[in-house]
C-alpha cells in the first residue's frame, strides 16, 4: 500500500450534512475511493456537520442567506483542517468557492430530471384549478407559476423525508422532488412520474455530486481525480459558467442543462421572473472544451434579451 493513502489509524476525514440523502453521498464517495485505491472502510470517517440551512427551518432561503447556508459550515470546517474533503450536491453549491479551496471531482451524474410528487394526482396536466403545491425553489415555483398560474404555491422546506411527511399531513397536494435524490434513497416509486427537461428544464448540476479540497492538498487532489467522471465535469463546466454570470442565488429563478456528446456539448437555459410572469430561455452548441465559454455566452444573451430589472 502506499504510504500516502489513508489507513485506519489515520483516515481520510469526509465532511457532509446529516441528511439520509447527504449520507449517501457521503458513502458513496467513500465506495468509490475505496474501490479505485483497494482501501478498507475503516481507512474513512464520515464526519457530520451541521449547517444553518439545515437547522434553520422556518424560514425560505432565499429570506436567511441562500445557498451558502448549505455549506458555510462545512467550508470553514475544511479550511480549518477537520475534514479533508467535503461532499455536496451541486445544486445547492454557490458558483465560487473560499479563497483555498476548489471542486475539480465530481461523481457520474444521476437522473437530472425533477419527479412529480402527489398521493392524490398523477401529474401536473391532472391538478385540479387551485391545488396546492410546495416547493421550497424558487426555480420550480416560477416554473409553475409560468404554465399553471391557477394554482396556489406554498413553502415547503425540508430534506426529502420531512416533505413527504408534510404531504402526508395534507399541507399541499403534490411537490416536487429530484428523481436522483429519490432514486438514491430507493424512494424512486415516490414519484408519479418524471418530468422531461423539455417541459420543465431543471436546476443548474441537479444530480451531480462534487467533492471540494484543498488546493494545497496534492495527495487528496491526486485521489479525487482517479474517481472523477469526465463527462460530468465537462457538463457542470457549461452549467455553473452560465449560472455565474447570471449571478445565480436562491433568489434568481434560473435553469439550465449541458448534454455532451462526443466532442459536442448542448447547452439549454431558462431565467423566469420569480412570479413566473415571465421567462426566458436560449441554447447554444459547440466543441466541449469551450464548454465555459459557452455558459456564459448564453448568459448574455438571455440577459439581454430579457433587459433590465428582469428578475424584479
């Protein structure tokens, strides 16, 4: 075994929420790693860290501070030294990082379509005029807000557990969940169906999985880069460049999607007035290495045909 890679006696600490789902994650970087380098489990330790926006439920995130409520935490918890790698969903991660720290790995992306929950109704077409629906997205409440402006949208916050039971309770009459974090918890059957990116684009890296280190770290980047998956990087790339330069926060309603294919990436992208009043969308194509170019090309463009005080 070589000499720099994690033991028993001194293992690699992983750094996650305590969500069911953000365990998964956190175990399955843990799989991976010890797949490639041949290490036992107990050469890891998962490290749970709580997180504002996690604690913090009562209020909308985009009232508390955004997507940085779901990583502050475990950020300073890198930098300090108390973990070695942190695992999130890349959804929820702010487009840059802490000065010392840097996401270059990134799992095989899963499902990236959102899945329509509802014990009552088998999809969105079917929900009756004024049903309620929670969503905690501003995205997906825009996006509804844009083709089913008859219906009432509440808040609905939570890890996936917490909203099915709030649905169970009655307090809405379907939500949406991510089919991958559905799919990574067995919860699959859940949903009463996946909705296609082409009527409803999802979130900018929704199911992706990245892992963020050092940069000063040089024997956890050169492990995280034999599980690192091309494809994802390439995509996420495109994604999180048009997100940028949209300046994207959990206060801006905005969707966006890369395919690759070859050499050839896709890129898909929507921005909506909160109200979901309004949106609009564009694509762009071209060779994948100028994947970031692109993403923020079409940023532009959007922006620009939208004009200013879009986003209200």
């Amino acid at each position: 075994m070589r000499d720099d890679l994690p033991t028993p006696a001194r293992p690699l600490k992983i750094g996650t929420r305590g969500s069911p789902l953000a365990l998964w994650q956190a175990h399955e970087v843990r799989r991976c790693l010890m797949e490639v380098f041949a290490l036992p489990q107990a050469a890891f330790e998962v490290v749970v860290i709580k997180v504002t926006g996690d604690v913090v439920q009562d209020k909308a995130l985009r009232e508390i501070g955004g997507k940085g409520l779901f990583t502050r935490e475990i950020e300073e918890a890198l930098l300090d030294g108390s973990i070695d790698i942190a695992v999130h969903s890349m959804k929820d991660m702010p487009t840059l990082q802490p000065e010392g720290l840097v996401l270059d790995c990134y799992l095989p992306r899963a499902d990236v379509r959102d899945g329509f929950v509802s014990h009552r109704f088998a999809s969105i077409a079917d929900l009756p005029q004024g049903a309620v629906v929670g969503s905690s997205s501003l995205r997906r409440r825009a996006q509804l807000g844009l083709r089913r402006p008859d219906l009432r949208l509440v808040e609905f916050r939570g890890n996936v557990q917490t909203r099915m039971k709030k649905l169970e309770e009655g307090v809405a009459d379907a939500t949406f969940l991510a089919m991958a974090g559905l799919n990574r918890l067995g919860m699959g059957g859940v949903a009463r169906g996946a909705i296609a990116p082409e009527e409803m684009l999802p979130a900018v890296a929704q199911g992706a999985i990245g892992v963020e280190r050092r940069v000063s770290d040089a024997r956890v980047a050169a492990m995280l880069a034999a599980v690192h998956d091309r494809e994802t990087g390439l995509q996420l790339a495109a994604e999180r460049a048009f997100l940028l330069r949209l300046d994207g926060s959990c206060q801006t309603p905005i969707a966006g999607l890369a395919l690759v294919d070859g050499d050839a990436l896709w890129l898909r992208g929507e921005i909506l007035r909160p109200d979901g009043s309004a949106s609009v969308t564009g694509e762009r194509r071209g060779p994948v290495a100028d994947g970031a170019a692109i993403g923020t090309a079409l940023a532009e463009e959007l922006l620009q045909r939208a004009g200013p005080g879009f986003f209200g």
